[in-house]
C-alpha cells in the first residue's frame, strides 16, 4: 500500500484522491468498512505531510 500511495503523492494526485485511494485500500484489500470520515481525514494528514516534507529542504521534492 504504501509504494502505490507515494507513487500518486509524487504524481501531484491531490487530497480527493488520496482519500479514495484509501478508502478502497480498507475495503477491498484489507477488507475494512471505514466510516467515510477517516480517509478523508487521513489524506488531509498524508497532503500536509506532503507538503512540509517537501518543504523542509528547499528543493521542493521528496
């Protein structure tokens, strides 16, 4: 999961995506019903991550 996760992070896939991108992860592969609540909030969590990491050496990349 998490190799496919930072290969859209560094696509510029943006937070709806990531969100759904999760979301389809805990249902279908780990077979999970998550509230539509918590991917959501997780993908705000990965993109402000994201963009500090990306920030805290200058150069913009990760």
């Amino acid at each position: 999961m998490l190799a496919p996760l930072l290969q859209r992070l560094r696509a510029g896939a943006d937070q709806a995506e990531i969100g759904e991108f999760l979301r389809h992860e805990l249902e279908d592969h780990f077979g999970l019903t998550p509230l539509p609540s918590e991917p959501k909030a997780m993908a705000a969590r990965l993109m402000s991550w994201w963009t500090a990491a990306g920030n805290a050496d200058g150069t913009g990349c990760v």
